[in-house]
C-alpha cells in the first residue's frame, strides 16, 4: 500500500474539529508508518484542507511522502471567502502536484474529480456523516474498487451502524483510531 486518498464533508462541527484533527495526524502517521507515501486530496474546503495541512505539516518530519492535490477546475475557489482562498493557493504552492480534471466548473466535475480520487489510491481516509453526498459517493466508489476504508470521527458504539449505511455486505474497513 503506497498511495491514500482523503474525502470528507466541507462542513466539520466546531465541537469536532480539534478532535479529528488529532485523530487524523494519528492515522497519516501511521499510514505512513505502514509505506504510503502518496498522498491525494481534492482540494475543497473542510476535511480536504484538513488533510492537505497534515500531509504538509508531516512533509517536514518524514521526506519522501508527497502530496497531489486534484482539483476539480480552475475557478473552484471563486466564491471562497478570501481566508479561504489563501489557504487555498498556499496548500497548492506547497504540493508536490496539482492537477486539474476539468478546465472549467461543470456538474460532472466534481464525481470525476472524487473518481480520480479513488482511482489514485489504495486507501481512503474519510469524513462521513451524511450518505448523500460526494464523500458516501466516493466511500462507495471506493468500497465498490476494494480499498481500505478508514473512517474518522466514528464512534466505536457507531462503527456498525457506519458499516450498514456506507459499506458493502463483502467490505473490510481499515483501523477506527480514537
């Protein structure tokens, strides 16, 4: 296993974000840990930003991992707040790769930018809450391909309930980090 995706939701409740934040570091470590090395992430706001600042900030302490943002189309951040866009443009300075989809927005844009998301990697690390979505899109196309799916911010007492709602009946999941 050499190459993890990132999914999730652009919207974290302020009462999880530290939390999964801590617990995402502690899943890119030890993916790392394990030989990935290749790390992708869509490049929308939320969980994607998330993970594109913790590959970065792990980029410091391990060499040899590297981070591809996917980016939908060029005009993806045009109507963020302009914080927003600075985080933006500063996460696509610092990858190693960008590669944009699509020249321009369109409704298809974004499945194929989740399905080249899914084609990238052998694990996807995700955020979510809400099966109707382009994360449970992206869980699904990638439990539909076989990946490890590893999960954040699930409860233990909730991780059967996620696995009924999101996953496959053949479908094994990776490790649930508290």
């Amino acid at each position: 296993m050499k190459n993890c995706s990132f999914s999730g939701h652009r919207k974290i409740p302020a009462y999880e974000k530290q939390a999964l934040e801590r617990q995402l570091e502690t899943v890119v470590r030890r993916l790392i840990d394990k030989g990935v090395r290749n790390f992708y992430t869509g490049g929308a706001l939320g969980f994607d930003t998330m993970a594109a600042q913790c590959v970065l900030s792990l980029k410091k302490e391990y060499t040899g991992i590297t981070l591809t943002v996917l980016v939908p189309c060029p005009d993806q951040p045009n109507n963020w707040g302009f914080a927003d866009q600075e985080t933006y443009y500063e996460i696509l300075i610092k990858s190693d790769k960008v590669s944009y989809i699509s020249d321009s927005y369109s409704p298809e844009c974004m499945r194929k930018r989740n399905d080249a998301l899914v084609a990238s990697a052998d694990c996807l690390v995700c955020f979510l809450r809400k099966n109707n979505s382009g994360t449970a899109y992206t869980v699904k196309k990638a439990a539909e391909r076989g990946l490890n799916i590893i999960p954040l911010g699930i409860k233990e007492d909730k991780k059967q309930e996620f696995i009924s709602t999101f996953l496959p009946e053949q479908m094994s999941f990776g490790e649930f980090e508290e």
